[in-house]
C-alpha cells in the first residue's frame, strides 16, 4: 500500500518511506550523526553564513550562493581562519612518537563547526566580519594575506525545526558514514573502533611493542605485522570488503 | 497553568460513542471521518494519518473484521514498530509542580465542591508560613538550574490566606532566581474576595489566575453561593473587571463547572469570552462527595452536545481569523497536533503534587486529606514507595477498560479522583469530544494550517 499521509507532528516524526527499513526514522535510529548513519548534523554549518556555501567537516568556501556581490564571489576556494575575531583554527602540537620531544604538528588545524561557531549561531540576523586566507594546495592550510568580509549570520533553526534555507533537500544526507569502507577503517568518532579490538597480543617488552594488526594482510599468526605498508587500504576494502572483513554469516565466516 | 494537567481539566479526559471494548473497531487505530477527507488515528504515539479513499476503504474493511485485521493493515502500511508507551512505569519523577492549600476553608457553599466547602470534610485550616516556605524549599530543592517548574495556591478560597500567599510567592520568586529556574505561579479563585492591589501582584509575577465562575447571573449563583445563600456573580464580576484589563503578564481564565444546571455551554462561554477572560474552559462534574451537582449519563450527552457546539462556534471563528480562547478545544487540537501520548491522566503523584495546611504531601490538590493518594510530608519529601506504587497501580495499561480503549493515551484513563470516587461513568462521553476532537483538527489543518503554526495553538 502507498504510504499514508503523515499530518500532526508525532506521524511527521515516524514517516517511514515506502521501502524504507524501520531503522531509517529517527526514533529507532543509533543517532551516530557525526559524520552519522541517518543524517550528518554537520551540513547544518554549511549555509550558516548567508552568501557562501561552506565544507561540512573544513573550512573551506566550496561555492557561493547565486547572485552575491562580487566581494562575495570572490570568497570561493578560500579559507574562513576566524570569525568575528576569533579564530577558528589553532596549531596542533604534540609528540611524534611515545615520549618524544613536543613539536608544532599542525600550524593550522580546523575546530569542528559546532564549537567553533558556538558564539555566533545563537545571533541570526547579525552581521559578523569574516576573515579569509588563500588555500595551500600544498598543506591544505591557510596562506597569504587575510581578507575580512562582513557576512550576515543565517537562522539554522527557526521554530524549533531546521530553517528551510539552511540545507538544500538531500545536504542532511549526502555525507553518510560508509561504514564498512573508509570508516571502517578509520572512523573520526571512533565509532567502529567500540566494536572491534584493533591491536592485539600485544607484546610491550622491546622499545616498539609488536602485536597482530586487525588490518594486517597476513593473517598467519605468526605474523605481527603492522607496518602501514602491509595494511588492507582504502582501495581494497572499497573493492572487497565482504571478503576482507570477514563476515560471520548464519554462523560462518564469509568467503 | 499546572503542568501536565489533563485535556480536560479536571474532568475525566475526553469522548466517542460505545464504550470500552468496540465489536467493530480496533483498540489500535480509529477512523476520522470529516468532510476533509478520511484520516487515521493510530493510537500507538497518537499519530494522524490522511488516507486515499482506497485506504480508507481497507480499513473500514479490516476494522468491521475486528482488531486483529486493523493491526495486519498497520503493519502492512509501515505503521507497526515498537509500543509508544511501556508497561512500566516510570520511575524518579522529579517534583516539578506543587499547590498548596493556602486556606483549608471558604466563603462559599457551593453545592459540588471537592474540598467539601473548603476545609475537605474536616476542620477549617490555614497554613501556616513556615509550611508555605517549606514547600517552596521542596520544590525548588529538587529542580535543576534551567528547568521548569509550577508553583500553584488553592483552598478552599486562596485569597482567605492573602499574606501566606504574599509572602510565599515573593520567597519562591527570589529562591527560583537564585537557583535559575524558571517557575510559574497560579491560583484558583472564587473571584469573591480579589481587590485590585491583588490584580498588581498577580501581573508582578506573571499569574496564571483561575476564577471559578458556572454561568451568568442567577445560573452562577445558584451553583457558588455564600454560606449565607446570596449569589455570588454580582461581586465576583466587579473585583475581575480591573484584572481583566490590567492582564499583560498575568493571565485571567475562566473555569466553569458543569452540573446538572448549567448545561448551556455555548451562552456561557461566549458570554465569558465576552468579558475578556484570557481563556474560557469546562469541567464536567463526574464525583462530588455528597453526589450533589453530579452530572448522570443522561446529562452527560447534553454536556457532550453542548461542548460540540463549542467547538464548532470555535472553528467558525478560527476559520474568520479571530481569536476565540475556548480552552478544551485548544488544549485537545494542540495536544492532537502534537501527538501527545501518555500513560496518565495528568502528572498527579508523578511530577505534581497537593500540599495540605498542615505540610502533608498528595498525589493532588483533590486528594488532601485523603488516604488514598498521600503521598508523605514536606520535611521527608515525596514517600518514593507509595509514589511508585501509585504509579504502577495507576498506570493506563492497568485500567478497565482503558487498556481496550482507543481513547486510552489520549484520555490517560481519567482523573484518578474522579476514577477512584465513581468509576469510569463518561467515557462515551469523553471519546465522544476526543472524536470531536480529531475531526476538528483535521478540518483545521486543511482550513487553516496556519494555526498550528509554531507558537501555536
Ligand atoms: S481511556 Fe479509560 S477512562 Fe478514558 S475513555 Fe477510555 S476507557 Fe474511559
Ligand atoms: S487526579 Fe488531580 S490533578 Fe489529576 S485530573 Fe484529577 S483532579 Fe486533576
């Protein structure tokens, strides 16, 4: 039968579409929505300034709203470094290997939107300068002189619901996780990680420790190796993750 | 406005047709058949659904084939999933919301009154300031910085306790800034002793003001007269006129019992509406300790009629674009649209409860003094296992027979005052307005979607 026709608020909060499986609604949902399985809550920031179109996950202009000012066009491909003179990034130090000496490790790091804009989201309608640097191709930092923009704050809740302007139809969406391919292997909230032990047999008695890689190619037990080389990359689990991964299916291991 | 208070205040709930179990229905879903179109209401998570005339037809058909069919359809449809609501019930309530009965006493006789002329069947009692204070401690001591929180004056006759009153809004309005919570006041009045420096601390604290007002002229002063048997409606309407056109922050709403006498719900409301009542609202009388004023089933379908007539007066006027606060019906047509599904009637022994004159806690203003729904005192706090009791015992999926009822997250099963004095006697009653009810809100969203546009109803 075709889906009935949600109208008060509780039927709009379960809508299931046709085909869809009962885990797609928000109440069954597991809500992980960082980058998250059912909506990816970062593509909230990415219109939060009316005119440009920001990265959900960088600070990146990646487009421009149609029919902005040419001081405005201009923004795209640039760096948003801070906003209304806070920064919004900061350099990363730590060190390099277990007990080693501190060092700069990154100049310039991004801070997730939702800290970083904490201050400013509760002001819609404001109007906040902006400043911008060029892209280093090389570093995928910020470089060169800054410009400074004023840019209006725009509601991305309005009535206790997503503004509409804020995301396009399909934005919540379109940065899923892919959880049996790239963060499988390198989840960025350590989601995954909860689910599987990555090192094991651990041996700490040398200056390096040794133990079996969960990623590691040979899988022979007398093998410890965890050398980023011999690894299982992206590449191959995106071609073959049911096989490299394993699965117990009806109570055998897949093929 | 107290929190978590029934749809219908202090009335049992709401209304349909045949009672408890249906021959030919679902417990689990109930057509709305309205001129602007068909539409379901499923019961679990109180959902509403427009239908295709196909649709509506599959569920005629399944729904004459009996409950096990209908809940087939659900699934079918993608409407199935887990339970809306547990079976158990929940546990640590926080207190949110007390009423103190300031004045265990009154200046009125009137014929149905709980509180038995206002001292509850005993003698007459004022509470005393360290209890007032006491309480405020209580309730503002169990809420967290940021929350919400109620704090309401009832009696017998509030106003007979001026000074307690004063004085207890005054100590919880600086402890709840101190403590940054965001705490509400009311009070319910017979209206016969409000003086117009009154009207100024009442809009100070932003009140929520009831008056107890059952009709116009003699149909009110034949319900609430003095002891001395004189009408009261001449000097309750002089003292609320200043309210009325002083409210900006405080609100005064009019609350009309319903009995056996006052069946004219549509002059009444208008008339009070007139008057510039912020809100005008209907309790049906179901439980009276003497049985005076109590409505029968036959009256019953009076009340029903009257409230439709209410009802639709409302959605004439909604339709127009003007403002017509007949409170049961914006309460249920919020409540509907958001799909509101609970387990219990109201938040008594939950989140709300009564204090007496004499600092014992109860599940509600109704039951000081009561056995039935003590629920300990102020020094100890709420006695956490006659509250878990009350809540288990209480809880909807427990009633007959409101487990069968479609009505049943809706209605909550009916105050539990009511329920426990006299049983469930209105349920044809209170399904008959809930079915009102959806179809209005039905109309309304296709009519005027705009009205339930957030912030409102
Ligand atoms: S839920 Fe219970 S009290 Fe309420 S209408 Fe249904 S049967 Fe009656
Ligand atoms: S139990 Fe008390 S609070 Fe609940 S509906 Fe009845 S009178 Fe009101």
């Amino acid at each position: 039968m075709p889906s009935l026709d949600p109208k008060n608020l509780s039927a709009r909060l379960r809508y299931r579409a046709a085909g869809n499986p009962p885990t797609t609604t928000p109440v069954s949902a597991i809500a992980n929505c960082f980058p998250g399985l059912e909506f990816d809550f970062r593509n909230l920031w990415r219109r939060i300034f009316v005119g440009i179109i920001l990265h959900e996950a960088d600070n990146l202009v990646v487009g421009v709203e149609p029919g902005v000012s040419p001081t405005i066009a201009a923004l795209a491909g640039k760096r948003l470094v801070a906003v209304n003179g806070v920064a919004i990034t900061a350099a990363v130090t730590g060190p390099q290997v277990v007990g080693g000496p501190v060092t700069q490790l990154v100049p310039a790091a991004f801070l997730e939107w939702t800290n970083a804009l904490a201050d400013i989201v509760t002001r819609p309608g404001a109007t906040v300068p902006c400043t911008f640097q060029d892209d280093d191709p090389a570093t995928g930092g910020p470089v060169g002189p800054a410009t400074v923009v004023d840019l209006t704050v725009r509601a991305i809740l309005t009535e206790g619901a997503i503004a509409r302007d804020a995301v396009q139809p399909g934005e919540l969406t379109q940065s899923l996780c892919s959880p049996w391919q790239n963060d499988y292997r390198e989840c960025g909230c350590y989601y995954w990680a909860a689910s599987r032990p990555d090192y094991v047999n651990v041996d700490t008695t040398g200056v390096a420790s040794t133990g079996h890689n969960w990623l590691q190619k040979d899988r022979d037990p007398a093998v410890k190796d965890y050398f980023a080389s011999n690894l299982i990359t992206y590449e191959e689990l995106f071609r073959n993750w049911p096989g490299l991964l394993r699965f117990v299916v009806q109570g055998n291991d897949s093929e | 406005m107290l929190l978590n208070l029934p749809l219908l205040p202090s009335a049992g709930g709401f209304p349909l047709r045949d009672s408890g179990t249906h021959a030919a229905g679902s417990p689990d879903v109930r057509l709305v058949e309205t001129d602007a179109g068909p539409h379901l209401f499923v019961v679990g998570g109180s959902r509403v659904y427009g239908l295709t005339e196909d649709q509506a037809d599959d569920f005629r058909a399944a729904m004459a084939a009996g409950g096990e069919a209908a809940a087939r359809l659900l699934a079918d449809a993608g409407l199935d999933g887990p339970p809306a609501i547990a079976d158990e019930p929940p546990t640590e309530m926080p207190m949110r919301s007390l009423s103190l009965a300031v004045a265990q006493k009154c200046n009125l006789a009137c014929t149905y009154c709980y509180a038995q002329e206002g001292d509850f069947g005993g003698e007459a009692k004022a509470m005393p300031p360290e209890v007032a204070r006491a309480a405020v401690r209580r309730l503002l001591g169990e809420c967290p910085p940021g929350s919400k929180a109620n704090l309401a004056f009832l009696g017998g006759e509030p106003l007979l306790a001026r000074v307690v009153l004063r004085e207890a809004t005054e100590f919880a309005a600086e402890l709840a800034r101190d403590r940054g919570v965001r705490l509400g006041f009311s009070i319910t009045s017979n209206g016969t002793l409000v003086r117009p420096d009154d009207g100024d601390f009442f809009e100070r604290y932003g009140f929520a003001v009831t008056i107890s007002l059952d009709g116009l002229g003699d149909v009110h002063d034949r319900q609430r007269p003095y002891k001395g048997g004189a009408g009261s409606f001449a000097r309750v309407v002089e003292n609320v006129r200043p309210l009325l056109a002083q409210q900006r922050r405080m609100q005064v709403s009019a609350r009309v019992t319903v009995t056996p006498q006052n069946l004219d719900l549509p002059q009444t409301l208008d008339g009070l509406i007139g008057m510039k009542f912020h809100s005008v609202g209907f309790s049906p009388m179901l439980a009276s300790p003497t049985g005076r004023g109590q409505l029968q089933a036959g009256d019953l379908d009076a009340v029903l009629a009257g409230m439709i007539a209410c009802g639709t007066a409302f959605e004439r006027r909604v339709r127009a674009g003007e403002r017509y606060p007949f409170t049961n019906v914006v309460t249920a047509l919020r409540e509907i649209h958001r799909g509101t599904h609970r387990p219990y009637p109201c938040g008594a022994g939950a989140g709300y409860f009564g204090v007496s004159a004499d600092g014992r806690l109860s599940a509600c203003h109704r039951f000081v003094g009561d056995a039935a729904g003590d629920m300990g005192d102020l020094v100890d706090g709420v006695d956490r296992g006659r509250q878990q009791k009350w809540l288990a015992e209480r809880h909807v999926h427990r009633q007959e027979p409101c487990r069968s009822c479609w009505a049943r997250y809706l209605c909550g099963g009916g105050c539990h005052h009511e329920v426990l004095a006299r049983g469930r006697p209105a349920c044809d009653y209170i399904r008959g307005w809930l079915d009102y009810c959806l179809g209005a809100y039905v109309r309304l969203l296709t009519a005027r979607p705009d009205y339930f546009a957030a912030g409102n109803p």
